[in-house]
C-alpha cells in the first residue's frame, strides 16, 4: 500500500512539475538572427547558423558539419564571439 501510494504522489509531482517546465522556454534571438537559425545554449548564449550566400563558388561543406558563430549576452545586449585569428597566430618554441 506505502508503494502505490509513493507511486501516486511522485505521478503527481511530476504532472505538476511538467508545465512550468515546458513554460520556460529558450531565450530569443538576437536581432537579426532568424529562429531557424538560433540554437540557444542557455540564457546568456547561442549559435547562429550562418548561410554563405555564394554557394556557386564555395565548397559545400562536408557532410554533418555548419559553419556559424557563437553569440553571448552582455546586460541587454548581444555580442558576437569572433573566432577568426585577428592576433595572429605563432607557432610555439620549445626552450630547455
């Protein structure tokens, strides 16, 4: 009897819990990002999926891979992380 009774009190539980789970959402894309192309990773980050408009002289991409940018929320602001080698990059040495 404790064990159906346990049964019925979590079945409970879990149908109350269920709807504000489902309430909350993901946050909304950044302006000018389209929906099909936000992947949110929390409320302060996401993944935009970037299209390339000439495909005519790219290559297509492989297989199961996208190209795109991560964007983080500052405030009330959204910011584009840019992962393109600005600084440069130099190749390590090895002293002894």
């Amino acid at each position: 009897m404790k064990q159906i009774l346990g049964i019925i009190l979590a079945t409970l539980i879990v149908i109350s819990v269920a709807p504000n789970a489902r309430s909350l959402g993901s946050p909304s894309p950044p302006h000018g990002v389209s929906a099909n192309d936000w992947i949110p990773l929390g409320d302060a980050a996401g993944f935009v999926i970037a299209h390339d408009d000439s495909t005519h002289t790219a290559v297509n991409p492989a297989a199961g891979t996208v190209k795109g940018y991560f964007m983080v929320r500052r405030k009330d602001s959204w910011l584009r992380v840019d992962s393109t080698p600005d600084y440069g990059v130099q190749k390590a040495a090895m002293q002894r």
